[in-house]
C-alpha cells in the first residue's frame, strides 16, 4: 500500500523542520497579512499542498534558493496577481488572445510546458516575478512541481511532487549537498545558498 501524496509529503517537512530548529534562528510565525481566502480557491488546493501550507510557519521565507515560500494568503495574492495580468494582456493586445489561449494550455497534461499562467497552477514560493507551482492539471504528472516567470513562462516539469522537491531539500540541508545548482550554507545561525 503506497502513502497518499499527503501522508508521504509529512516526513520529509519534519526532516526540514527538525534542521531548522537545530540550526536556524528561531522563525517568527503567523501570516503577516492574512487574506480572505475564498472557499472555491481552497477547494482547489490538493492535499499536499495544504500540508506545506500548514508548515510554512516553521520555515524561513528563503528555505528554498531563489524562492520566498509562501503562505497560504500569500498563494492566493500571487495566483490572484498572475491570472489578472494574463487577463489585461488577453484584452489589451488582441494577437496574443489570439496566439495563446488558456483552455488550450489547460488541457495538455500536468507538467507540459505552459506560456500562460493557468487557474490550475498552485503557487507555493515565489520571489522577483519567479514563482514555483504545483500543476493540478490531470495526467499522470498531475502534482508536479514547475516555474513560471514573466520572461520565460513554465518550461515544465523540475519534481514529480513536492515530496519529491522536500526530500532532496532535506538531504542537501542535513548533508550539505547541493540543490537546484545551490550549495547550503549557515552563517550566524542564517540560511544562505550560494551556486
């Protein structure tokens, strides 16, 4: 019997967690800015996903290199904030509506490159207009993790799931191993990654 995706996803966060504790500075807690969180948003995040959500608490902002995680209010700005600006340059310039159409890009499998930001990607960090996401389009990838950025949209694919991601960010805090091309450091009780 396999673990669900949310049950598998705990261990490697209480990994992250235990090292954070032992090695960090204490992390202030609490959504800075809570925001009213609509349920028809919440349905949408998979279970998983509300596990992280339900940790970010105990994490640094800058636990992952090049990405701030984010909260659950803080998802739900920036989802808010990408779909906005696909919309305005949809209606401001008529060849990209033309070009890119969001039901097209929202029906190719999880995990295929994306020029638009879809209702269907889950944001969890971001930092600079770069914003990592969960793809909850359907497929035998559904769950994967991505990035899209404003100059480069989603190139697919970087983890199968965000156990996936956790792990390997476990293993290179506890063995001081790279990830994603970032080598942990820890200064005065501060995170740092460095390429």
């Amino acid at each position: 019997m396999t673990d669900s995706p949310a049950r598998a996803l705990t261990a490697p966060l209480t990994r992250v967690q235990n090292w954070v504790e032992s090695t960090l500075a204490p992390v202030a807690t609490g959504d800075d800015d809570p925001a009213d969180v609509s349920h028809g948003w919440w349905e949408r995040i998979p279970a998983d996903l509300a596990v992280l959500f339900n940790h970010v608490d105990h994490f640094p902002p800058r636990l992952l290199p090049d990405h701030d995680l984010l909260t659950l209010s803080g998802a739900h700005r920036i989802w808010t904030l990408w779909l906005e600006i696909i919309d305005d340059q949809r209606n401001r310039i008529p060849e990209y509506a033309a070009a890119y159409d969001p039901a097209t890009f929202s029906a190719e499998p999880a995990g295929s490159p994306s020029e638009l930001f879809l209702p269907e990607f889950i944001p969890f960090a971001d930092l600079d207009g770069s914003t990592l996401f969960l793809d909850t389009r359907p497929g035998a990838r559904s769950g994967c993790i991505a990035e899209y950025s404003a100059t480069g949209a989603s190139e697919g694919e970087l983890w199968p799931s965000l156990t996936d991601l956790f792990t390997t960010l476990a293993n290179s805090l506890e063995s001081g191993t790279p990830f994603a091309g970032h080598h942990p450091t820890v200064t005065a009780a501060t995170l740092r990654w460095h390429r």
